[in-house]
C-alpha cells in the first residue's frame, strides 16, 4: 500500500495581503523567502532528539485548540532557540498568547499572526537534554 512519508508543504489564504503577511514571517519568524515568496524548510542540522519529524493531527470540531483564532488550522514552527525568538517578537510588537512553557517533548509558546491565525512555536528537546521538561 502507498503512504504519506511526510509533510510536503503548509498553504494557507491570507485574509489581506499576502506579501505584508508573507514579510511578517520573514521579520518576526525569521523564514527565508524564495523569489516566488514562499520558504522552503529543511532540517539536515536538527539537533533534536526526533531527528526532525513533522507532527499531524486532526483535531475534533468542537476543540479549542486553535483559540483565540477562529481559523480552522494552526501551524507548528521548530525553532532552534524558543527563549530567544519569544524575546525578539516582544520587542517586534508581536501579540504572545501563551508560553514560553515546557513539556516532556521540548518547549513551546503560541502567538497571533497579522492575519488573527494561531501559531505554535516548539523547540524541540536537543538529545541528551532529558530535563527540558522540568
């Protein structure tokens, strides 16, 4: 039987204009656009105790998961250092919901981008680092 091997692309609409929205990600996230104005990410370095792999997952009509966004996705974002990027999108004005917090499986925070859509952001555990969920 064919099957997914893994996730080959997130495309969403903006609610606005797509280039400001696609330039708020290059200055606040740090993505690095294409001529075509897109990013492509790659993980050939990841330090992370997953090597890299990509979480999917269908969430129940009624979850509030994706709150205060009222948009019917949320996108997860590895970043390589989560104490450092929340501290550089509070000096950018960015709107943090919630976090830095830790977990079994790294670090997390949530914010809102310009377009009101809820965006995770995850450091994942380096190996080794077995007490970044304390």
């Amino acid at each position: 039987m064919a099957k997914v091997t893994g996730i080959g692309g997130v495309f969403f609409k903006s609610k606005g204009d797509h280039a400001a929205l696609a330039a708020w990600y290059r200055e606040h996230l740090g993505l690095t656009l294409a001529d075509w104005g897109g990013a492509i990410l790659k993980w050939p370095d990841d330090k992370a105790e997953d090597h890299g792999l990509t979480v999917w997952h269908v969430a129940g009509k009624d979850s509030e998961w994706f709150s205060p966004s009222t948009s019917p996705f949320m996108i997860n974002y590895r970043v390589d250092d989560l104490d450092a990027m929340v501290e550089q999108l509070r000096a950018g004005g960015v709107e943090i919901i919630q976090g830095p917090e830790s977990h079994e499986n790294g670090k997390f925070a949530w914010i809102m981008d310009p377009d009101k859509n809820k965006v995770e952001l995850w450091e994942p555990m380096v190996e080794g680092d077995k007490n970044a969920g304390d």
